[in-house]
C-alpha cells in the first residue's frame, strides 16, 4: 500500500510516499527556518502563509521522487493534530482534498504518533510493545506504546518541553534559532561543571519532570552576570544546561525500563538528534540490557514519512477521516483524532 503523507505542524513542510508503513519511497522537506530565524522563533501566521505557497510543489515533488502519479496512491495522509493550528489546517485540508479528488482514503495522523513511527521507518524489526521516550518542541513524554494506535502516557513534563527549554536557552544565551542544534554546538566548547543549574523533582510523581525552573535558572543566570558587568562564558552556561536537561531525561527513562521490565527503548522527537543524550541513552540501554531504537538525526526532526509510517496503522485500525474530518491544536496521543469533537 502506497501512502502519500503531508506534514504542516510547525515551520516545515513536508510531503512523502510510503510503501507499507516502512519503506521510504521519497521524503522532502522544505523547510522555513530561515524565514523564523528573522524573528527568533516561529512566527505563525508566517509559517501557515509558506505551508499554502509550498505544499503543492512539496507533494509534487514526492510524487516524482517516488516515480509515482497521483493514481499509485492508495490513501492520503496528513498531520492533523497537534500543531500551530493555522499551520496543520493546510496540509490537513489540501490532504483531505486531494484524498476526495482522487476517491482515495484520507487518514488523519497524530504528529506525536508520528514522530515514534518514524523508528518503523530504520527498524524493521521493531514492532510494539516498547517503551519511548518522545522529546520535541511541544513535547516531552514517557510513553508506553502497547499496540500501534494503543498508547499509555507514565510520565512526562509538568510545564516545558524539552526542546522549547532549548529554543528559550538559545535565545537567552544569543545563540540563534533553531535553538537545539546551536546548543548542541555551542556545548561542545563548553565546561558543564563551571555552572550549577538545579534539576527538577515533583513531589510523588517519580516520572514526571519539569523544565522551568531550568529555564529561570538560565535566564537569571545570564541577566546577574549583565547587571554585574560579568563576562559569561556561553558555551559552559550551553553544557551545564544540555547536561541537565539530559540528567533530567535519563534517569527517569532509567526507572521506567525497570518498572515495565522492557526489553525495546525507543526515543523520538526533535531534540533526539541532541549528541549529549544520544551518548547517554546508548549508555542507559547497555545497562539496562535492552535494545535501544534511535533514528538518525534527519528523521527525529519534523518530516512526513513518519506521518505515513504511522498512518499505515491507523488505516489497519480503520482509523480513517470522515467527511468533517477537523484539525486540532491540542490533542494527547491517547485520543483518536478520527473521534474527537469539533
Ligand atoms: O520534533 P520537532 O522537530 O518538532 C516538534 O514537534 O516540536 O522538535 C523540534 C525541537 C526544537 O525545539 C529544536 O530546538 C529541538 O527539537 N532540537 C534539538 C536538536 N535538534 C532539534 N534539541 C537539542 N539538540 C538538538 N541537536
Ligand atoms: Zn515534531
């Protein structure tokens, strides 16, 4: 089965062709991080503008890529929730129309389900139940996938993502946006141990975490320094902060392959491309004796071919969208967005 998916959550717009759930037959990705870098961050209404002018010259140029025409396709595909809500209504509505155009199925992908799928897409030999750690912008999740349209949320953050901790630290510290990648970088030179930052506990809630006090931390960290008239030494203030988020994440990720006694670590999600805790979590799943399913960095950041590694499940699930099919900012991986109201 041949699936055509489109992606339009944030600031890329991506369109792709999946054979099965798990063979990549094109994947492309235009991205608009040059635009947002302008401003610092990801201006919506711009990146709901530049999803409308480059959403049909994207799928046209996945359908070439796979060598196919729009009839080889059997279903269309789109993120649907969750997202900038401006952003996903227009590749959720120029997929459903395409679907109604062609008499083809349209399926309704949940971008979060998505980004785990992407693991289908370098593993084949991966199938549920497995334990994932999901750390996006938006993000950042214990997840227990029991099925592939069955999810379990055990943990998870109580206020900021993982990866908007790194876009606000990149901003603080001037480093430029994207702002996980700069951080990764910028890390690398640094001295983690020169600065504390505080790490997180709540209170009777062993796999939930928080990233504002962090953040806070950062931030007046810097601002003393200014008011002081102090030289700060960005790249270890960089370190400390990546090395905190990654002793936040990981030790959590630890208890929760002991408490459901996994045997398959999946991560997922943006800042899964992060080296610092790509090193750790391969130093985690050599303890904990399990097999750990990292995708390469170029497939945990936003694309489409996860969305139609995923919707090939939901389509086995029947899963498909209906006619008043809606998009959604919000949504938990939980829900099924074929179900839900307004
Ligand atoms: O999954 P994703 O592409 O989009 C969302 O669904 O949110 O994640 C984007 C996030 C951004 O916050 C970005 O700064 C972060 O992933 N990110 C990273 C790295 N590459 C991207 N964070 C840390 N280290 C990286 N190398
Ligand atoms: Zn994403």
């Amino acid at each position: 089965m041949r699936i055509l998916a489109i992606e339009s959550s944030c600031d890329e717009t991506a369109a792709a062709v999946i054979k099965d759930g798990r063979q990549i037959l094109s994947n492309i990705i235009d991205s608009q991080a040059e635009t947002h870098a302008l401003y610092g961050g990801v201006v919506p209404e711009i990146a709901s503008r530049g999803h409308m002018q480059a959403v049909v010259r994207v799928t046209e140029a996945a359908l070439r890529e796979a060598e196919c025409t729009r009839n080889d396709i059997d279903a269309v595909a789109a993120t649907c929730a969750p997202g900038l809500i401006g952003a996903v209504l227009v590749g959720a509505n120029f997929g459903k129309a395409l679907a109604l155009s062609l008499n083809k199925p349209f399926i309704p992908v949940h971008h979060i389900r998505g980004h785990i799928a992407a693991n289908y897409l370098i593993y084949p030999e991966l199938e549920p139940p497995f334990l994932t750690l999901v750390a996006s912008g938006g993000h950042s999740l214990l997840v227990m996938v029991h099925g592939y349209t069955d999810f379990e949320i055990i943990g998870g953050t109580r206020d900021d993502a993982a990866g908007e901790a790194f876009d606000k630290t990149a901003r603080v510290l001037g480093a430029g946006y994207p702002g996980g990648p700069k951080i990764d970088a910028l890390a690398q030179k640094g001295d983690p141990k020169k600065y504390r930052l505080p790490q997180s506990h709540v209170k009777d809630a062993p796999l939930d975490f928080s990233f504002s006090g962090l953040k806070t931390a950062v931030i007046n960290l810097v601002h003393n320094a200014e008011q002081k008239g102090e030289e700060i030494d960005r790249a270890s203030v960089a370190a400390a902060f990546q090395a905190a988020v990654v002793e936040t994440l990981v030790p959590r990720l630890g208890l929760a392959v002991r408490q459901t006694a996994t045997d398959n670590l999946v991560c997922a999600g943006g800042v899964a491309a992060n080296s610092s805790l790509r090193t750790a979590l391969e130093r985690l799943a050599a303890e904990q004796h399990c097999k750990l399913f990292l995708p390469p960095p170029a497939l945990c950041g936003d694309n489409a071919a996860m969305i139609g590694a995923q919707a090939f499940y939901e389509f086995q699930a029947g899963h498909l969208g209906h006619s008043g099919q809606n998009a959604y900012a919000t949504a938990e991986i939980t829900e099924n967005i074929c179900q839900k109201n307004g």
